[in-house]
C-alpha cells in the first residue's frame, strides 16, 4: 500500500493478488466512500486500485478527519476485514493527536 497526503487528499494505491481480487475490492471501496458521501477519482489497473479522496464539501478543499479515517480504513482493508479495519484506522487517528 502507498499512502500520501496532501494539503487537499489523501492518494492511495493498493496492489492485490489478481484482477478479480482488485476488482472485488475496487466495488466493496466505491461502495463504502458512497456511504460516507465521497465520490473519489478510482482506477483499476489490473492488480491495482488507485485512488484520491477529498470531501467536496471543504472549504480550499482542505484535508479533513474524515478524509483520514477513510484513507486509513481503506487500507485496513487491504489486508483485514471491515471490523478490524475500523479499529485501527481509529487507533491511527489517535496517534496523530
């Protein structure tokens, strides 16, 4: 996993197996950022997801909390399930306090 933040988003890149794996998760991501409200750019180049996370809602398009904890839960993802995932984006965020 690749990870970068920005003053504006946070731009990950996650590298699966396969292609059917990356495109399992590239659903299970786009589902999960629609729930939060976010419609990220995401693209799937055969084992690879890449993508860049913003709340359009922000003023100067700043980095929020929010875009953070989804950034650090969606890389949980790549290697946990959705419930451990959570705990340690929170715990990632409680580092950075």
């Amino acid at each position: 996993m690749n990870q970068e933040a920005h003053n504006q988003y946070a731009r990950l890149e996650l590298q699966f197996y396969d292609f059917h794996e990356a495109l399992s998760k590239f659903n299970l991501i786009a589902k999960i950022c629609s729930q939060f409200g976010y419609t990220p750019e995401m693209f799937n180049v055969y084992n690879r997801i890449i993508l860049k996370l913003y709340t359009p809602q922000a003023d100067d398009k700043i980095l929020t909390l929010k875009d953070l904890y989804l950034s650090y839960f969606i890389d949980g993802l790549h290697s946990q399930n959705v419930e451990t995932a959570h705990e340690s984006a929170i715990e990632k965020l409680k580092s950075l306090e």
